[in-house]
C-alpha cells in the first residue's frame, strides 16, 4: 500500500495547527465559567492528578454560557443586527459591482488588465487608513458636509450610524464582489448572445436569459466572500458606527477585553462560525449539483 507522499500531508497539518485546535480550544473556553482569576475561566485541568483530573475537569464543563446568551437581548439584537447589515452590503455590492464587472468583461483584452488593476488598486492601502479616510469625509465638519455646503444643501450626520458602515463595508469590500464576477463574465462566450438574439430576443432579454444565469456561480462566490466576512467586522462598525451600533465583532471584542468573560466571547465567536458554515454547505451543495 502506497503511503501519501508528505507534501499531501501538509495541508491537513496546517489545517489542524491553525484551525482546529484553535477551534478545540475556543470550544473548550465557551463551555467553561467566567472567574475573577487569571486566566479569567475555570475549569482548568489539573495534569498532577492524572486520569481523576480530566474526569473532573468534564464533568465542570456545561452549556450554561450558551443558556446566557439565549437569555440576553444583547447577544440576540447583535447577531440580528450583524446579519442585517451584511446581507444589506452585500445587496449594494452585487447591484454595483454586477455592472461593473459586466462593463469590465465588454472591454479590450489589453483595456481589461488595467481596469482589473483599477480594481485591486485600492488593496494597496491599509484597510485602516481607507476607513480613517471616510471617517474625515462623513464627520460633520468634513468632506462632505463642506461640499454640501458650498451647493447650498443641509449637511448630513452619517458618522456613527448606521449608514456609515455600510458605505464602509461597500467601499471596502467593493473588490471581493467585483473580481468574482469578472473572472466568471469574462469567460463567457459571446456568440450565445449573437445566437439569442439571431433568436429574436431583445438584448435586454438575451441578458436575463444567458447572461445572468451562467453568471449565477460568480454572484454566489461574490455574495459569500463578502457577507461571511462582513457578519463579524469588527473594525469598521468601531471606527464609523456609533455606540448603539452593534455588530458581533464589536460584541465579541468587548467580551474578551472590557468585560474580559472570555466564555462569553468564545460563546459568540461559535455561534457566528455555526451560522456562517450554513450559506458555505448550501453553496458546496449547489457546486456539486452543477458539476453532476
């Protein structure tokens, strides 16, 4: 019997070094209790008393974490709030970078290389400094306010709502939806365009009935390269929303460092990994489809 060769192997010991036994661990914390102690969690597994420690240790842990976070209002109106507000973004990215990426693939094979630069231009900031920067325009004495002014219009008070996370989360994560459907439109062959249409449908028609639909796959990779990352933004929701902004990653922050209940925290991170895993099972299964 051949043995896998040792480059094989590789990927599953990164994946168990850096994912899953992070992920035991952090399991391990949201079954545990918040203490006055450093490390502020009990229990703890004592190795000197040998096969009678791990007995104790399991039988300290419990659900009792979880049953807090189902009691709490907090927890609930976070979870829905993150939820809201990415699936809106990622609403506004896909009707914005749709015509984008559509534009893009109608371009010149050489015409395309430089948009696709146009696209990716903005990684080569820090992210930080890009949300700082929206952070001068929508303060009240800023940017925006100035050039309202000078047009003779009201100013608008965007920063710390609502409404500046998601022009954070849009701007910022304009290019995770854009390149997706790029690679995907630029692929397609244009003579099913010619021969819908030599079919008698409109342009318009031949959009909704070929275009669109072979497309499908990239607004779904788009949509999930977006949205699961923006459930738990933590950045963005701190710098431009306002105290009664609440986002899981705001929640699971202020958990581990102000509240320092680390069970809590390792609690709300699960929870947010067991609903993000849902839209990946639903798309793994729809690419398994396609591929039959």
């Amino acid at each position: 019997m051949r043995r896998p060769p040792l480059a094989a192997l590789l990927p599953y010991l990164w994946l168990g070094l850096f994912f899953a036994f992070p992920f035991l661990l952090v399991a391990k914390l949201s079954l545990s209790d918040s203490v006055l102690a450093m490390p502020p969690y009990a229990p703890r597994i004592d190795w000197g008393e040998g096969p009678a420690g791990l007995v104790s240790f399991a039988r300290a842990l419990d659900l009792e974490t979880y049953a807090r976070l189902a009691r709490d209002r907090l927890y609930l109106d976070a979870y829905l709030s993150s939820l809201g507000l990415a699936a809106t973004a990622t609403a506004i990215l896909l009707l914005i970078g749709y015509p984008i990426s559509y534009g893009m693939s109608r371009f010149p094979p050489r015409a395309r290389q430089a948009l696709v630069l146009a696209v990716i231009l903005p990684f080569w900031t820090s992210f930080l400094i890009r949300i700082y920067a929206w952070m001068s325009i929508l303060r009240p004495g800023g940017v925006l306010n100035a050039l309202l002014a000078k047009l003779g219009l009201p100013p608008l008070a965007l920063l710390n709502t609502d409404a500046a996370v998601l022009i954070g989360l849009v701007s910022g994560y304009l290019p995770f939806m854009v390149l997706p459907l790029y690679a995907v439109l630029e692929k397609q062959d244009p003579q099913l365009l010619e021969a819908a249409q030599d079919l008698g449908a409109t342009p318009l028609q031949a959009f909704w009935r070929v275009t669109f639909p072979l497309s499908l796959r990239g607004v779904a990779a788009g949509a999930l390269l977006c949205f699961i990352p923006m459930v738990g933004e933590f950045v963005i929701p701190d710098l431009l929303g306002g105290s009664g902004t609440l986002m899981l990653g705001r929640v699971v922050w202020t958990e581990f460092f102000a509240n320092r209940d680390w069970p809590a925290a390792s609690a709300v991170a699960l929870a947010l990994l067991a609903t993000l895993v849902i839209p990946i099972l639903l798309f793994e299964r729809q690419q398994a489809k396609v591929a039959r």
